[in-house]
C-alpha cells in the first residue's frame, strides 16, 4: 500500500450541480478548425482551443468522435457562472492519448476552477486519464476512464490543502488503469483507480471502481472528505483506503471481491477498507474518521489500521453499522498503537471457512454490540454483543441486496443508538428507527411487525426519464422516487419487459442495436416489495459504434512544382474502412493545415530553401494515419533583375 512519490501521482444520492445560464456556447468537432469561430457551423478542431477561448458562464460541447490531444484547461468560472465541458447531446466524445508522448496526461485541469467537465470517455492514456493539480470547485461527472497507465482520475494539490478543494467526483466508471503495475511486480508506489491528494472538502460519489492494478479510491493527506455511494471491487491491494487523512466520511459503499485472482495481492484479495498513516513530506494523521453503512464482503481483511510509516493510531473515529462478511486473513486488525478514543460498535463481522475473526491491540478503541459469526472475537469482544447467525439474506453474493436481514435475524433491534448524520439512513437510505438494527441494512422499521405492521403503501413513479443514445449504448436518467418509508431500488423495462433492478438514479443498456428504437420505463420498489406505476416513456435509437480504425497513408507523395516561393504537392488516395474525410499536411514535422483535394501548393516560403512534407490521411471520427507519404522539396532561387544603365 505504500505510496512512494505522492505528488506524482481526495446516498446513492445524486449530487447536486446548479448549472448557470450560459454566456455562450462553444463547439467542438473532429473536422473543425482552430481557427474558426467555435460555432456550430464552424467548430474548433480541439477541446484545448475551447478552453483557452471559455469564459465564465460559458458551455462547451464537443461532438462525438475521437480526439487524439492532450486536453488542457485551467478555465476559471465563478460560482454563479461555472463552465461546463461536455459531450454533444446523443454523442460520445473520446479522448485518446494513445498517439501522445509518455508520461502525458490525457485531460489536465490545472489551476482550473468553477468547472464541470461531463460525459466524456477518457482512454489510453500514457500517465493519468484525469489529472487536477491545484483545482477548486471542480465537477468531474459521469465520464468513463480506462486504459491509463497511472491513476484513472487524481485531484491533487501543494502543500496548503486549500490548493486544492471543493472538488465532486461523481458518477463516473473508472476500469483497468494503472497498467504501470499491471504483472503486480511493484513493492509499492503504484497508484489508483481514483486519488485525492493534499485537498480538502472532496466528495467522491456514485462511481463504479474496478479492475484497476492499485487500490481503489485513495485519500491522502486530505481533510473533510466524503466517501459514499461508490461500487468498489476487483482492484489491487485495497478497496478504499484513507492514508492521513482527517474528519473523512466513508460511508454507504459496497466493496468486495468476485475472487477474479488477476487483481489478488500475494495470493490475496484485496483488502476492504484500510487505514494508516504512511510517511510523506507533509502528514496529516488520522483522526475524526466516520466509517458506516458499508457492506465489504470476500477481502483480504474487512477492516484493516496498519502502525506503518509515521502510525499514530485510529484517533476519536467510530466504525459502526458495517456489514463485513468473508476475509482471507482476519475480519478486523488494528494494530497496537496509541490509539484515543475510537469505537468500534453495531457492525456485523460474518467469517467463513474458520479463519481468523478479530486481531486488534493497543487501548484507546472500545468494542460493543458487534455480531459475531463463524468465529471467536478475542481481544474485540464487547459489551452487547450477539453471537449468532446474522440471517443475511444471500451471504457470499456480490449484491448490496445479498446483504439484507432477514425475518428472524438475532440483531434486529440489537444495536447501540449511534447519534451521527451518517446513520440517520441505512445502506438503502431506510430512516433508522429507534431501536436500531446491528449492521448496514435496517430491516425492523418496514418488515417486523411490532414496529407498525407490513408496509403495503407504494412509492411514486418516478419521474423526468430521460434517454439518450450514445456510441457505447443508451442511458437512462430519472428523477429520485419518493415513498411513504423510503425507495430501496428501481426496475427498468424496455419495450415493456423487464430488463434490470438497479439503485441508482442511472442505468446504461448497452443491449442495443444501431438503427434500432427503444421505448422505456422505470418502477420505484420499497423494501416491502411494493412497486409503483411505471413512469412517462422514454425512447431513443441506438447508435452505431464508434470507429477506430485508423485510414492507409497515402501510398506516394511527390512535389510537382517549386518556384522561389512555393512547393505543390500531390498524393496518391488513401483507404478506409469507412471514408477518407481529408488530408493533413505536415512540413518539417509541424501540422500545417488539412485538405480534401489530393494536392497543395504551399506558400510565402524562402528561396532556395529546402521542405520536407508529410501527408496523412484522416477519417470522420478524427482517426489519423501514419505516416507514409513523405516528399522533399526546394524553392528555386529568387530571381534577379540588371538595372537598365
């Protein structure tokens, strides 16, 4: 877990954006020009230019296809008048780093501040996919990150957390990066799907995190933090893990493992959720941490404090209302230190096979009320504890819902009340009644019937579905249902049948055939099973995918021409798998402009001067050749005239 070079590398509620009236709107596509206007009509050839060129209050749009640049902006907006880059409505705009030079960041938002940056897909790159370095107020939401070599996205800042704050992280997919680590060969150093370094009020939320060669998400030397909401697994060496990190919640994720041994550590899965205070030129010891609703099931250890590095000790946090069901090594450890007043209470500790249950030392944490099952609790063994089966509904799955009590579970109204914004909601956002239930699911309020009876009342539909078609598939967005208890989930149907349960607010189907219409709706479900109407219909058309494929080079390219100030070109055609839009010249390795015609004279060169060109094929979706068609040329000798005596 080690991070060597740190500076080198902070409900499922949906967060809250307010988006402004836009000054202006600013295009960008594939066939655009730098130097045009940014309209519609004549796009910017990249999003660079467009964030050179925003203001405050300005919108970005940029049409899909993909975009072989490193994206810089440091775009500063004010609260009032945010500028938002995004994709085109209905497109996927990608941008690749696959051409640029190692160790480059695909988008970097440096300096950036009052930005929101939506619904790109981010790939290959040769360093980071989303990079932020002193940033604030900075929205990164519902994009798509893969392929990196180092994090898939990592906000971070100098010395003074402050660089670097008020940033939201949320809704985005963040799969297979760090690939620098990717045989597992490093002792340490590597990096993680998602990081917040040296900041402060960072929220990192909804996403979906896995298959990454580091841990999961990361806080380090970060403060005030909020961790919530996110779906965590298959990731290397740890799920979640806070390293100096202050006043940090971690609450409402579900992290596990599907036993994919790619990303085992050691033989190992990773661990859950893991805690220490390694050594940096700059440290920020653990303290204040809130640690509940969690469901972390099939790790290395549940819940893991390592005395590494400067330690220090879990110092006045609580770990309460978990679900740990599983580890390879122990449920709990923490390691002896000098701890201070930490509490460790109404978690469900489920282990299997009869491995270790508890290895903790050192005072300063009190244990109480905690369920334990398959094990003995040594040294955690407290007060109010229920040693019995817990009844999950499906132990051992890879769902929140596998994790539920069921009727008759030992630790229904067994738990401490526990006086924390955190836990006035379970895992599903069920209000907590007064005699709480041990664990993240509380079932007592809707099910049992000496708290009021079965709960037959229906939630509403819900409503503002909205479908949009992209490459990758159609997504599905609505509006958060409401129910007389709460809404524990949602049932979409296509075409009048149905075709996922999910929890979020979102759901992508990638199902879909290009040409094709679909027609949806969405149900609200409580936890009693009741089911509301179906919402308003939604419908889009698929779109076809993508293409990748670059075009041939131009087989020839010859200079047909040269008078003391220009050179003509011609070329051969060049193939694709689709069309060829048009050609790109280079003289002397620089990009000099693009064509559609099969020859160029170039003009307002020195005399007796020698160029070298490049001519590249490029296609619709901004695929661009290699190089091939190469021609040398020189410009005759400026002319001279005798004076008439």
């Amino acid at each position: 877990m080690r991070l060597v070079k740190l500076a080198a590398v902070l409900s499922f509620a949906v967060v809250a954006v307010t988006i402004p009236a836009h000054a202006a709107t600013l295009y960008v596509a594939t066939s655009g020009n730098d130097a045009s206007t940014g309209s519609i009509t004549a796009p910017f050839r990249t999003i660079t230019k467009a964030a050179n060129m925003a203001k405050a209050g300005d919108q970005v749009q940029v049409r899909g296809g993909v975009y072989f640049e490193s994206v810089k902006i440091s775009s500063k907006g004010t609260s009032a008048a945010r500028i938002t880059f995004r994709s085109y409505a209905g497109e996927t705009a990608i941008i690749d780093g696959a051409n640029a030079a190692v160790d480059t960041d695909a988008v970097v938002l440096n300096g950036a501040a009052y930005v929101d940056f939506s619904g790109f897909e981010v790939r290959n790159a040769k360093k980071i996919g989303i990079c932020g370095w002193g940033a604030t107020n900075i929205n990164v939401l519902n994009n798509t990150i893969y392929n990196s070599q180092r994090n898939g996205i990592y906000i971070g800042g100098s010395a003074g957390l402050d660089s670097t704050s008020d940033i939201t992280l949320d809704g985005n997919t963040v799969r297979n990066n760090v690939l620098e680590n990717q045989f597992h060969t490093w002792t340490g150093g590597w990096a993680n799907g998602v990081m917040v370094a040296k900041g402060t009020r960072a929220r990192i939320t909804n996403n979906r995190i896995y298959n990454n060669d580091g841990e999961g998400i990361a806080f380090a030397v970060s403060s005030n933090g909020l961790i919530e909401n996110n779906e965590v697994y298959d990731n290397f060496s740890v799920g979640i893990y806070l390293d100096n990190a202050r006043t940090t919640t971690v609450n409402r994720n579900l992290v596990y493992s599907t036993n994919n041994s790619r990303y085992f550590r050691d033989g190992y899965p990773a661990s859950g959720i893991a805690t220490a205070n390694e050594e940096y030129d700059v440290v920020l010891p653990l303290t204040g941490l809130t640690i509940t609703n969690n469901i972390v099931a099939n790790t290395k250890w549940g819940f893991y404090y390592g005395s590494y590095g400067i330690g220090g000790g879990l110092k006045n946090s609580v770990i309460a209302n978990n679900t740990f069901y599983k580890a390879s090594f122990t449920m709990i450890w923490i390691d002896s230190d000098t701890h201070v007043g930490s509490i460790v209470e109404n978690n469900i500790f489920y282990q299997v096979g009869g491995r270790g249950m508890a290895d903790v030392a050192g005072a300063g944490v009190i244990y109480r009320q905690n369920n334990w099952f398959g094990g003995t609790a040594g040294a955690a063994a407290g007060l109010g504890d229920v040693l019995a089966d817990p009844k999950l509904a499906n132990a051992g799955g890879t769902k929140a819902a596998d994790y539920q009590l069921t009727g008759g579970s030992p630790v229904v109204q067994a738990a401490l009340l526990v006086v924390l914004p955190s836990l006035s909601t379970d895992y599903w956002g069920h209000p907590r009644s007064a005699g709480y239930d041990i664990g993240a699911h509380e079932y007592s309020l809707f099910t049992n019937s000496s708290e009021g009876g079965t709960d037959t009342t229906a939630p509403a539909a819900p409503a503002t579905l909205a479908a949009n078609a992209r490459t990758s598939g159609i997504d599905l967005t609505w509006a958060a249902a409401t129910d007389n208890t709460a809404v524990t989930g949602y049932n979409v149907y296509r075409n009048g049948t149905k075709v996922a349960s999910v929890t979020a607010t979102t759901w992508k189907d990638t199902n879909v055939t290009a040409g094709v219409q679909y027609s949806y709706e969405v149900t609200a479900v409580d936890a009693a099973g009741n089911e509301s109407a179906r919402s308003t219909r939604a419908t889009a058309k698929g779109q076809a995918a993508i293409d990748t494929t670059k075009p041939s080079a131009p087989a020839t390219a010859n200079v047909t021409g040269a008078t003391s100030s220009t050179i003509t070109l011609a070329w051969a055609v060049a193939t694709d798998n689709v069309r060829v839009t048009g050609y790109r010249i280079y003289r002397n390795g620089t990009y000099l402009t693009e064509t559609t015609a099969q020859s160029f004279t170039d003009r307002g060169l020195n005399a007796s001067t020698t160029y070298v060109y490049d001519v590249k094929a490029f296609d619709a979706q901004g695929n661009e050749s290699v190089s091939g068609a190469v021609a040398t040329g020189t410009t005759a000798a400026a002319s001279s005239k005798r004076r008439a005596s």
